[in-house]
C-alpha cells in the first residue's frame, strides 16, 4: 500500500475507495482540514482500476477483460446517481440537468480549443517551474 509508506514522512496515510465519489470527499475534506489547521499534509490512496489507458495507442492493456468489466461495473459516477436518488439529496431531474450543463460546458470547451490557433512553440516552456 502507498498509504502505508505516509508513516516514513511523518504524516498519516489512508486508503480510500476510490469508486464511492463520498467517501473521497469526506477523506479529501478532512486532509483539508488536518493541514489547514497546521498539521501538515496527509496522503491519500484513492484506490479504483482506470477504465483506459493515460493516453490512446499506448500499447497493451495490463488489466484482463474480467478486471476490467468488475472496475466498469463499479462506475463511481452511476454509483453516485443512485445514492442521490436512494437518499433524496436530488430528483431525477435535477441530476439530468446538472448532467446536461457539464456536456455542454464540455462541447464549448472543446469547440475553443478546436477554433484555437496552435501555440507558439517558444511557449512550451511557459509556467513550467521544474
């Protein structure tokens, strides 16, 4: 476990499901608080198999077809849709309509950059710090 390894810099380590979008949040909320009150950081290890690769053609996958499926399965964002519904924090229709503005912000996001001219490539080095 990597949140094990915390102990060796002086910090505490935790390991979250990182399919259950609230128990994430309740795990990054109190590392916030933990370090907003002066008491230094706090590593989580949000555990959850990623569906794709970190970039397309990058060569065969590590996971099988039965890994695979169990992690598609376990989909954090159909997970908490139905906890909204199951708790009654949102309708139906309120999820619907959260789910239609973020594609359509996605689109417009996508639209910008498509219509954006390609950077300058003495720009790649801009705001790179390391």
């Amino acid at each position: 476990s990597i949140a094990d390894r915390a102990s060796a810099y002086g910090m505490p380590g935790k390991i979250v499901d990182g399919y259950d979008v609230i128990a994430v949040y309740e795990a990054v909320r109190e590392a916030v608080a933990r370090a907003r009150s002066g008491l230094g950081p706090t590593l989580l290890e949000c555990r959850a198999l990623k569906h794709r690769p970190h970039a397309e053609g990058y060569g065969a996958w590590v996971f099988s077809e039965e890994e695979l499926r169990e992690a598609q399965a376990k989909d954090p964002i159909k997970k908490l849709r139905t906890d909204l519904l199951d708790t009654g924090i949102l309708r139906a229709e309120e999820i619907d309509s959260i789910e239609k503005g973020v594609i359509a912000e996605i689109e417009a996001a996508e639209r910008f950059a498509l219509q954006s001219p390609f950077p300058k490539p003495e720009e790649a080095a801009e705001d790179l710090y390391a």
